[in-house]
C-alpha cells in the first residue's frame, strides 16, 4: 500500500473542525450501546484537535462503577492506566500535546472491555487511518479478542476506503453522531 495515500487522506480531512454538537450526540449513542452498559474497564481518550469529546460519556461510566483507563505512551509502546478522578486537575499534557493522566495505576490491557479508538478517517469495513505513529495499531495487536473496539468520529470523518497496509489493525465497531454503534462489516464476517 503506498503511504503516500494516507498522507493524502490525512490532508483531505485536515480541515475538519471539533464539533460540541456531533460529540454530545456520539456520547448518547455509547451510553445506549448495551456492551457500554455491561463494561467493567473502558479505555478512553481524551480529545486532541478535531476528535470528538467522550468525557461526557466516560464520566457516566465512572459514576456507574465502571474503571475507566487512558492510554499512555511509553517510548513506542502505549501502556494503560486506570484512573480515580476524571477532573481535569487531575491531568497533564505530555511531550506529543495529548491530555494524559497525572497519576494512574497500570493494568493488563487485557482486561480492557471497551477501547475507544480514535482517528482521522474510518471506514465501515472496520478501516482506520491514525495520525502516523502506529501507536494505536501495535496496542490493538496485542490485547485480547474480547475487547471492543469502537472506533469513534465525527460522521464527517467516515470514507469509502481507508487505504490499509497489513500492520494495520481493524476495528470491530464503528460510532459517529450520525448514527448508534454499528458493527464494522469485517467483524460480522469474520474477516
């Protein structure tokens, strides 16, 4: 797959702007999705850029009992860790600009029920373009098939096509504002 296809997608969708409106709406649809419900460990993130806001629905989460966990990049790896307070206070930004915790205890990513995947463009196949590291590709590759991934986005942000390359790691579910959690075509294949 030529990299230069990525590239070109990632300045396409450049221009999209944050949306309070699509990430209130995407906050509803996870609250209704029953495998949000049913989960005792949800990996989240916080918004960077033009990614849609989750806090909303991450809090309601934490206050049903359910531990909610970040990603934390550790040189080229991305370690979890759970947190007791979702205020903002309570983190930090690190050296890439992204809202991290400030203090966290580390789990097994394997416990992890629910991932919310960010990106820059999905596709209903369960296709995801990121921002270039692979951070979230080699973490998708290495925790259990039990866990749900649901890429998140802004409707704006779901193309025919993401152009994959075999690193590359497909996500099960797929949310936007334009509609409830649907799972990605690949997933109820099998493929």
């Amino acid at each position: 797959m030529n990299p230069e296809l990525k590239s070109n997608l990632r300045r396409q969708l450049k221009g999209i702007t944050p949306n309070s409106a699509a990430s209130a709406r995407i906050c509803d649809h996870l609250q209704r999705w029953p495998q949000w419900n049913k989960a005792g460990v949800i990996l989240g993130f916080m918004a960077l850029g033009s990614e849609p806001d989750i806090l909303p629905a991450l809090r309601q989460a934490f206050e049903r009992g359910a531990k909610i966990a970040f990603p934390i990049v550790d040189g080229n790896a991305i370690r979890v860790g759970v947190v007791t307070s979702l205020s903002d206070e309570h983190f930090t930004v690190d050296l890439m600009g992204v809202k991290i915790p400030s203090a966290w205890t580390p789990i097994d990513a394997d416990t992890i029920d629910v991932v919310l995947v960010p990106g820059i463009a999905f596709d209903k196949e369960g296709g995801r373009l990121g921002r270039g590291g692979g951070y979230y590709d080699r973490f998708l590759a290495r925790i259990g098939s039990s866990a749900q991934t649901v890429g998140v986005t802004d409707a704006r942000r779901i193309v025919q096509s993401v152009p994959m390359e075999p690193h590359d790691c497909r996500i099960k579910w797929l949310v936007s504002d334009a509609g409830e959690v649907t799972e990605s075509s690949r997933n109820k294949t099998g493929h």
